[in-house]
C-alpha cells in the first residue's frame, strides 16, 4: 500500500532515532523533496511529532505488550510500533485503520514477519484506550502525584518534578503546564522599534498585535514566516514574545547617569541582540554582542546587519572587554532550555538531568563577568529559558551571595503581564503566558 505521509512520518522518526535529527527539520524537508502537502502533509507532522512527544508513555505501553526488553527490538519495528501505537492512543484514527497501515508499512519494508510481529503488539495495545493504559502502568495518583503526571503527559520525570519545584506543588497548574508542551506555539514576530509599529506589521501580515510585547505579533495559526516581506526587508523578526518581554524589560529599567554602552554575553544567533540593536538605535547606544561559537556568532552579524551591534567570538566568561564599562548587560545564558519543550517535538527525550550541573557553573561563571562588565549602577538581566531552579533561582541567589549585587524587582518591567507570582524575578509560562517559559532577574551592582 502506498502511504506516503505515514512514510515520511516513520522515515523521520528513523532520522530522529539514529542520527539525533530535529524532527522539526528533518520532516518539513522530507515533505518538501517527496511533494507532499496539504492534508497529508499535516498528517504525516500531526503523526510524526505527536509520536516523538508521547515517546515516553508509549514505550511503557508498548514494554507491557511486547515479548521482549525494547532495547532488543529492532530500531525500525520500534518506530513503527511507537507511530501505530500513538495513532491508537492518542488520535481519532480508527484502531483498525492504525493497525493495519502501520503493518502494512512494516510488511513492505521488512517482510511478513516483521509484520506479524507488529501486528501482534498493536493489537495488544488497541485492548485499553489512553486513559486505561495510564491507570495500568503509570504510578498512582495518590502515591506519587508527579510521577502520574509525568506519565500521562509524557515527560520524564525529572522534567515534570522541575516544572512542579517551579509552580510551588501545584498539581492542577503541573497539569497544565505539561499539557502547554504538546500544543503547536503560533508564530510570534517583533516589530523592530523605530522600523515599523506593532499595528503596521499585524496589517501588513495578517497577524494580531501580541497581548503584551509593544512590538509584539502573532501570526495566525498555521501562518509561515518564511516569505514575508517585512521580515526579507529586515523590518521584523520571527521571535517568541517572551524573548522579546525579557529585552523590553532590560531596556525599561530606569538608570541615573549614562546609558551608552550595552552588552549582550551571549548573543548566538542573535535574535535578542537583533532587538537590543534596534532599541539602542532608536536611543543613540551602541551594543556589544558576544559569543563564543564562531558560526553562531556569524549568525549574529547577519541578524544585526544594519544595526549599532558589534560582534565579538571570545568566552565572555573571559572576554577582555572593559569592566565597569556597559549601562546594560545580557546574559541570556546557555541552559537546558526546558522551557521551550513545545518547539523540539523530541527535546524532552534527549536532555539529561545530568547536563545541568555544567550548564549551572557556566551560568554562574557567565552571570559573574557580567557584574564585572556593567558600572556601577547599571543592570544586568539574567535570563534562561528554562524554568528549572537550578538555573534560575539557584544561579542567581548565589551569585547575588558570592557578589553582593543587589536583585530588583523584575515584575515592574513587565507591565500589563499578569501572574508573576511574588518576585522579585519573573517567570513567563507557556500555559499562563503563551510564551516560552522564560525566567528574567534583574541585578545591580
Ligand atoms: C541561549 S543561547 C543565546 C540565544 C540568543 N541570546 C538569542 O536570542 O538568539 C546561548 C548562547 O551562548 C553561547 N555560549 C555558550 N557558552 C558561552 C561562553 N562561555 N561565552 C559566550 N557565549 C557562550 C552559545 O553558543 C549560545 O549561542
């Protein structure tokens, strides 16, 4: 039987399993080189991603079903047996239809007993709907209520129990944040201050003017950026409105004496520098952009062409720029970006807990350069996106220990941005924000 989107989503899926591919690139370009659009295109990225994101609770279904560890399952069988099962668990495709088109995909590329196998397994899983496989497998509410939730929303663990050290143990907002992570995020643009006004890029791009950002938009749901001429004409940028939120609020603080010189420490590839850029243009300062990738920091000086942005490739843990010499100070800092889980339909997967203890000492390391970097009454904005203690909280109450600066109060800067909690940081939220979970402090040496 000829099936492509269900091909191409299991050709992906392969992509993603054996070489670490984005699924968020590898299946548009699959897409475009067979043809395919329209419907089938939206099904084959509704199959595709959908799988990728439930990894984790259909692997336990499918552990209970199959006759073996499914580690000792071959890599392909096992796509295939994640994609029928995700079709059987989580859409509205007939089981006998999720069944029989995954066999038979099977069965043309690997033969009748592979598709036997296959077929044996699904059966299997279509005898208990979602709900009924998590009441089955998933640890009981009652026990241990993160770890269900975990479960049914497909997270690990880790993730989950971060997001719930975040939300102070509320359970029913966990839920929601978890679920905020398999929606599709619209598509955010900036309208670069001085170069265009929010309403004139909502009217040239049939978009809507952003509930918060002043130069904030939202393209309609399914809209591409990709040939919109404000953005070719360098007017306007593809950029969620959180990240635009956390440069506003640098920008807003209110400072005594000069406000020249501004620094972005970590810059690669350039979307906040592109906006600090177009705001120290409209206020006559100029900006230096650092980064420490050389092909990152090239994407730097294409995002700020045009702009009052000098790029510098150095460590700005080490940067040899003046110290005590920037009003204004970015560290938009390396992390495990869990909190733009919504955007990698395969991030969840692959980020480690074990990954954070480095990132952690590099922020500290990035955050205490900055305070060396700004004057003495300049601010330095903090921020990740990521809402996991460790790099936020943790990294900022130790460096304002180790430092002595002093933590303003963020929530100012973000007027009209409702539940910020008590300060004095902010943390943005997919699910209470539609925005990346993005975390902002504010300090002054
Ligand atoms: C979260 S990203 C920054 C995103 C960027 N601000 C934007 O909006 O496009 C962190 C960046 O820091 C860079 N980086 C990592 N370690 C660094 C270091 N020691 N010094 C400077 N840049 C570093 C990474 O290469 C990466 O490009």
């Amino acid at each position: 039987m000829d099936d492509p989107p269900r091909q191409a989503a299991l050709d992906a899926l392969a992509a993603v399993r054996e070489r670490d591919a984005y699924a968020n690139l590898v299946l548009p370009s699959l897409l475009r080189q067979r043809g395919i659009n329209g419907r089938d295109a939206a099904l084959a990225t509704e199959l595709c991603y959908g799988t990728c994101r439930a990894q984790g609770l259909l692997d336990a279904v499918l552990q209970s079903c199959a006759d073996r560890p499914l580690s000792e399952i071959d890599g392909e069988l096992l796509d295939a047996l994640r994609l029928g099962s995700y079709q059987l668990l989580r859409t509205r495709v007939p089981p006998h239809a999720a069944v029989a088109t995954t066999v038979d995909l099977v069965r043309a590329g690997r033969g009748s007993a592979a598709a036997g196998f296959v077929n044996a397994v699904l059966r299997r899983v279509g005898e208990q709907d979602e709900d009924g496989w998590v009441a089955a497998i998933a640890p009981a509410a009652d026990d241990d209520p993160v770890g269900h939730l975990a479960m049914a929303h497909s997270h690990p663990r880790w993730i989950a129990q971060a997001f719930a050290d975040a939300l102070g143990d509320d359970l029913e907002e966990l839920a929601e944040a978890l679920a905020a992570d398999d929606t599709r995020p619209l598509v955010h643009l900036t309208a670069r201050p001085g170069q265009i006004s929010a309403a004139e890029l909502a009217e040239l791009t049939g978009g809507q003017v952003a509930p918060y950002s002043p130069c904030g938009v939202h393209l309609a749901d399914g809209g591409d950026p990709g040939e919109l001429i404000p953005i070719r004409d360098h007017l306007a940028q593809v950029q969620d409105e959180g990240s635009q939120l956390v440069i506003l609020a640098l920008a807003s603080v209110p400072l005594d004496g000069t406000d020249t010189r501004w620094l972005d420490l970590c810059a690669g590839p350039g979307g906040k520098a592109a906006l600090l850029g177009s705001l120290s243009a409209t206020r006559g300062s100029t900006v230096d952009a650092v980064e420490k990738a050389e092909h990152r920091a090239r994407l730097v000086s294409q995002s700020c062409a045009g702009l009052p942005v000098t790029v510098h490739i150095v460590d700005g843990r080490d940067s040899g720029l003046p110290e005590r010499a920037y009003d204004r100070v970015l560290v938009d800092a390396p992390c495990t970006g869990l909190g733009a889980l919504r955007r990698r339909p395969e991030a969840r997967w692959r980020r480690q807990s074990n990954d954070l203890a480095g990132l952690v000492r590099l922020q500290r390391e990035l955050l205490i350069a900055a305070l060396r970097l700004v004057r003495p009454g300049g601010v330095v904005a903090y921020v990740t996106c990521s809402p996991h203690l460790d790099e936020t909280v943790g990294v900022v109450a130790d460096v304002v220990r180790r430092t002595g600066a002093t933590q303003l109060d963020a929530r100012s800067q973000f007027p009209g941005v409702p539940r910020l909690d008590d300060g004095p940081y902010v943390q943005l939220w997919p699910h209470r924000h539609g925005t990346d979970a993005m975390f902002c402090a504010l300090l002054r040496r």
